[in-house]
C-alpha cells in the first residue's frame, strides 16, 4: 500500500486490500472512499468486501465508483464527503481516478486549476488531459 498525499487530509492510492484497513485506521485516517467499479479486473475485492473491512477496522466507507472521468455527480458526492474535513484515503485501480475526482472537487470550490495539476503531478498522476 502506498499513499499519495494530495492535501493535509486526503490521500489517494491504488487499489487496496480489506487488510489495509487496520493499518489505514491506525494511520490516523478516518474513511476511504473507493471510486474503483466492482468486476473491474478480476480477483478485485469487491466494494462490499472493502466496505466490511472498513467499518471492522472504525472506518467509515463511501463508494463512488467511476469509469473513465469523474461524472458532474461523482465529483458532487467526493467534494460532499470531503467537506467535513475527516482524513481519507482515495483509491481506484492506480490512484488516477480518485486524484481526479479529488481535483474536480476541489476546482468546483474555486481551487487554482495550475495549482490542482501540480499537486497531482507531485504524487504521480498526470492531470493535464483532465477538464479543471
């Protein structure tokens, strides 16, 4: 598991494991949102599984699954749930997704769309094909 940091509060990462929770949780982090679909690729833990080992490690969990770019009410629901401020972890396949849904979000809240893009490229994801 390796996390990205894109703020003092969200992190993105690829896919994660139900194991991870524990470790996620003792980490200091109070929810995981998954933007991954379910039989995406095969042997994938399916969302309710990752949502059950979650809530067993104290975590909340929020499935917003996206394919390709983050829809108007996929960016909707991440910004929704981020606004409260809890410490998340985003994940999908490798991170892309959820960088972008997390930027989507946070330009809709008037946040520099140059700024946004450095940010993601700091942790490895390339936002520059990404409408912000």
């Amino acid at each position: 598991m390796t996390l990205r940091p894109l703020s003092p509060t969200v992190s993105v990462s690829a896919q994660l494991a139900p194991g991870d929770m524990p470790a996620l949780a003792a980490a200091g982090f109070g929810r995981v949102i998954s933007n991954r679909p379910d039989g995406e690729d095969p042997g994938q833990p399916s969302a309710a599984a990752m949502e059950a080992a979650a809530r067993d490690a104290g975590l909340d969990f929020v499935w917003v699954p996206v394919s390709g770019l983050p829809g108007t009410d996929q960016v909707a629901t991440v910004r929704a749930t981020l606004a409260d401020g809890v410490p998340t972890v985003m994940f999908c396949r490798s991170g892309m997704r959820s960088t972008a849904a997390w930027a989507m979000a946070r330009r809709l809240e008037g946040a520099d769309a140059d700024t946004l893009r450095e940010t993601a490229a700091t942790a490895g994801y390339d936002l520059g094909r990404v409408p912000l």
